[in-house]
DNA sequence: ATAATAGTGTCTCTCAGACAGTATGTG
DNA sequence: CACATACTGTCTGAGAGACACTATTAT
C-alpha cells in the first residue's frame, strides 16, 4: 500500500481527537420478517407490542441493535428475545433499510429489516416486548384493517415492508433453491411444490414441476425412503448443494400486456 | 381501525416524555456506487478523500444523512457536493447497508449504499470533502492495491461495496430493461449491446441480441431517425414503457458444474 | 474495391406447457 | 372397488444459439 506514512501519524491523531457529537446520530433498529408456510398458505410472524409506541398493534419482531453487535446479530437476537424462535437452521438475508424521517413517532430510527425463510411449525412463544406472537396469513393482512380484536392496522411502515417481503421471496424462488428453506431437512416433491404453490398463490403443473427440479442439478437429493401420503407414498428428498437456477423457474409472466 | 382511544392517550403522553438518549445511537452514512459505461469498460465513480478517516485513500462519494433528510435524498445530495454530478435523469436504487462494528474507525457508522446506474460522459468535479472525482473501470479495482498514486487501496469496506453493486448489475439487465438507463435517450442497439458486453464482461451474438430486445413487447420504441456509425448507419431507438423482461436475457450459466 | 457495422432469414436443439396414462398407497 | 397422490412418456410450440447472407455507409 502506497500510503505516506506521515498520513497515518495524522489519522491516528485525527480519531484520538475525534468527537461523535459533531454529527448526527439516529436509532438503529433490526427487523425480521421471517415467512414460513401452515396450511398451504404463506405466513409471516408478527409480535402484538406490549409497550409504546404502537402499543397493541401487530407489528414485525425487532429492535434496537446494541453498540458493540452486528446487523444480522441484532435481527438473530430480537427474533429469539421477542418470539422465542431461533434462525439458526433459517435462511436468513438483508431486505431493505427503512428510514423515512418521522417513521417512528419517537425520535429518528432507521430500520434494516431481514428477510427469514423457516419450515419450523414450532408455535413461537412471546417475551420481552411481545404481548402476544403468532403467525399470519399474508393474504388475510393485505387489506389495510380487518377488524380483528384489537385490529390488524400493522405498526410503523410495516405493511410495506412486509409485502416488500414477499414480493422479493417470490422472486427468490424463481431463480433460487431457496424453496428448500420452507420445507424439512427431508421432503416429498409434493411438499416441495406446494411451498412454491403458497408463496406464488397459484397452481403448478406437477408432471412439469417434477420434471424441471430433478433435471436441474443438485438442487435435490434422493434419500432411498419414502414417505406416506394421502395416495402413493413418495420418494423423500434433501436439498442438495445447488443455490441458483439456470434457467429459473418462470411463473406466469405478469408482464404489462 | 379498533384501536381503543384511552391508548391513543397514553400514546401521546409515552411520547412526551420519551427520552432518546435511552437507546444507543449511530452516525448513518448514504453513499453511492454510481456505475456507467466509459470506451467501453463498466466504471464506478470514486472520490479521493481530503479528510480523515482515509484521507487520501478513494472512496465511494456519500456521508452522513441530516437529521431531516430521506435516505436516498441524502445519497442525491452527496453526490451532487462531492462530484458534481446530479442523478435526477438516472436509476437509483438501494443496494445493501453495511454495519458491521468498527468498519468506521470513528464511531459506529451504518451505512445506506445505493447503486445507480448513467448515461452521463460530463467530468465529475471534486467538491466538499472530495480532493478529486473520477471514474476507474471495476477491472482495475478488483486487484487490491495497484500502486497508482496514492494507492488504490479503497476506504473503509468499499472494495465489498462495489463488487456487490456489480453483481447487482450484472443481475439486473438479465431480468429488467435498465441497460437503458446506461445509453443516451436515444441510442442504437450496437449501443445498447454494448452495455451488456461491457457489464457482464463477455461478447454477445448480434443477432440473436437483436432477435430477444426487439422482439420484446415495449423494451425499445423506434425513432425514425438513424445514426452514423462505422459501416452502415443505424436505426436510434428509445427506452419504451416495459420494467421487466419476461423471459429474462441470460447470461452464460456460470453454474457449479 | 475493402472494411465495418446494421440488419434478415433460417435451421436446430432445448425446454416449458399440456395431457394421457401407469403405479401404489388408503378406506 | 373408488379415490388420491406419485410418477412416466410424449407431443408441440416458443425461443435461444449458431451461422449464412444481404444492406449501407466510409475510405
């Protein structure tokens, strides 16, 4: 490194006199909108928030990250804290960063949120900041207000982020492996299109969809056993050590006609 | 909305006395990869730095957001001081936010990185904390230090910020129509592939290239006016109405074999 | 003329969509 | 048996890759 070391003396004398207060500093918080599948029907996890503000409103697991913690150690701590639920066997990567002035009625906050994939039924169990904790349906928290006890009307900007969400898990799926982030460390193709089914919310062809996953390869991997279904058992796959897929999986285009 | 009024109360009261100095506080940073196409090498826009922390080292233009300022308003405005150059005719987009503790040798910075994409030739103009502006082909920042003046040995992590922000890129014109965002309003497609080769780093086949942009709905619009090149002339198009291309233009499969 | 780039036509192979049919479990 | 799901085979049409060829400018 061509570097004058006369700069270095100057640097190390610049941060011993440096003084954080000259600039301005903002809470940081980490969110988490962890999705996983019940019922055939894409869900995500949200906290009902025992303290204010929003008090009583649902809102996305998270909170401030501590001075000496990393980003996705933040979102890793409040989503256990919060709901009792570990992503350590989860997929879990950066979303968006939120950080429209006033977004948070206390003081100026920016937000970055985490997008997690789980195949955990475990039902979470609310702590800390968490008067309640329990998965929705995505579907059912489209519509702005449901009327639900207390109302659905999501805290913060998080309706938003939520379907900022899914529409990047939809697209994840096109040209990713990660499908296999919804489902067991063992599953049936059955199961496997049925994850693709809830988060795209339509039908797939299965003859088709059978075809395009065992031709592309590892992205999974016959086990030998079977497992009982409602008609012939199936054949029980693991993942295998593909990550991306070329050519995707296209859905219907939804182009503009 | 059900939200019970006595809530609201006490909302506005948790506010009045909320105290911020309860929660840690960052400095958050917006900065910019701002990628164009220069004799025909994908290029980034670096500043040398003209103050501590990694004075004389370059880096990506950006700095700290103002207290009432919108994330990638601040990114705008950054840019603008340190360069000179105003991104209101290009695509800006959010990349990635880097936290990770001690990144800054200052204080605990999280930083907001976009990435946006020009068509601008103009010379940047070094301002503010910036002692020069100029573009370097991302070739030549791939390889550590390469000895130039003052090394270009990059500041904080920005050697990661970039790589992210090209592969960003690359992604991105396979499945949306933004390599019009690097060609003047009305360009060729000798022009527009030319992008491709020069973001992705490999030939095209004319034809075929020619085929897939024209025959998708609304990705280019004729003008009916044509332009010299070095052989015959050639038809000048315009960036049409379509965002995505469906089915995506792929790059060769660069898959684990 | 040659060089250079724009633009057209067409063959082939891959692959997604569609559908028919077979296999193997349960009640 | 009917029913449900798993699994196989095959036809067809769209589209990407490759290549040959023509068109229009500059020198």
């Amino acid at each position: 490194m061509a570097v004058d070391h006369s700069e270095i003396g100057d640097e190390a004398a610049f941060l011993a006199a440096y003084d954080p207060s000259k600039y301005p500093h903002f809470g940081v918080a980490a969110d988490v909108v962890l999705l996983t599948v019940r019922q055939g029907r894409l869900s995500v996890l949200l906290v009902e928030r025992a303290n204010h503000p929003f008090k009583s409103s649902w809102a996305l697991p998270g909170g401030f990250v501590e001075p000496d913690e990393d980003l996705d150690e933040a979102a890793r701590r409040e989503l256990a804290e919060e709901t009792g639920l570990a992503v350590d066997a989860t997929y879990l990567e950066q979303l968006k960063t939120y950080g429209t002035p006033h977004r948070d009625p206390r003081t100026r906050v920016v937000s970055i949120v985490y997008l997690a994939f789980t195949a955990r039924v475990a039902e979470p169990v609310a702590g800390d900041d968490a008067r309640r904790a329990r998965f929705f349906a995505v579907d059912d928290l489209e519509v702005p207000a449901l009327g639900q006890p207390h109302g659905t009307a999501l805290a913060f900007d998080h309706a938003q982020v939520i379907a900022d969400g899914v529409e990047r898990a939809r697209a994840k799926l096109e040209y990713t492996t990660l499908a296999t982030a919804f489902v067991d460390t063992t599953f049936t193709l059955g199961e496997l299109r049925r994850v693709y089914e809830a988060v795209w919310g339509m039908p797939l062809h299965e003859a088709n969809f059978r075809r395009k996953v065992l031709g592309t390869p590892h992205f999974v991997e016959p086990t030998g056993a079977t497992a009982p279904t409602d008609g012939r058992p199936a054949q029980l796959y693991r993942a295998g050590p593909a990550t991306t897929l070329h050519p995707p999986i296209l859905r219907g285009s939804r182009e503009l006609a």
